[in-house]
C-alpha cells in the first residue's frame, strides 16, 4: 500500500469543506505521491472515514466535479473506480482572519467571504 504523507498535507490544509476534506484524506492515503493508485471502493472509504457510503459517493462526486479526483478507469463488475488525485485543482485555505462558506454553487468552487475575524 502506497501512502502519499505530502499528499495527505495538501488536503488538510485546503479549503475544502468537512465531509469532502475527510473523504479526500482517506483516498488520498492510497495514492502515490504523483496522485496516481487511488482505488478503493466506497465501502472502504466509508468505513475508513465514519461517513455512510451514500455520503461518500457524494463527496466523491463534488470532487469529481471540482476537478479534484479524475476518473481514470470505470468501475466493473468486481472491480472499483480508479482515480487520479489533481492537486493543483484544491482550493485554496482561507486566510488567517477570515471565514468562507460555500454557497449552492458549490461544485464550481465557489466561495463568498462571510466575516471577518479580528
């Protein structure tokens, strides 16, 4: 099993949301540090990251759609997506002081400024 640690580091520090975060994190644990091998099926991730599997496809397809995670071979009987994980398309942390939410137009990555903390 591959673990990418600079991988792992990147997404923790993104601003992606919670569940996105979390799910990226345990997909992230399988890549190569090019973002390649990633192909762990639903249920594994679910159990890795507490989420039900019905809310790990759906972070799994926010990441999709946010260019995040690429879908490289389709799934088959028996056999899972396989993924390659686009570091460059993680969205940027908030800076210190400042919080962001996203809003219903999340999977374009968009994000408002909500306050600011002084």
């Amino acid at each position: 099993m591959f673990m990418s640690y600079e991988l792992m580091w990147a997404v923790d520090r993104s601003g992606l949301p919670r569940r996105e975060r979390e799910v990226a994190r345990r997909m992230v644990s399988f890549a190569k540090d090019d973002g390649s091998g990633i192909y762990p099926s639903v249920k594994r991730v679910a159990e890795m990251s507490g989420y039900s599997e019905r809310s790990v496809q759906l972070a799994q397809a926010k990441l999709r759609a946010m260019d995040i995670l690429r879908e490289v071979r389709s799934h088959a009987p028996h056999r899972p997506r396989r993924y390659w994980f686009n570091r460059d398309a993680l969205p940027p942390a908030p800076r210190r002081g400042q919080l962001t939410l996203f809003d219903s137009r999340f999977p374009q990555g968009k994000h408002k400024k909500v306050a600011k903390i002084s």
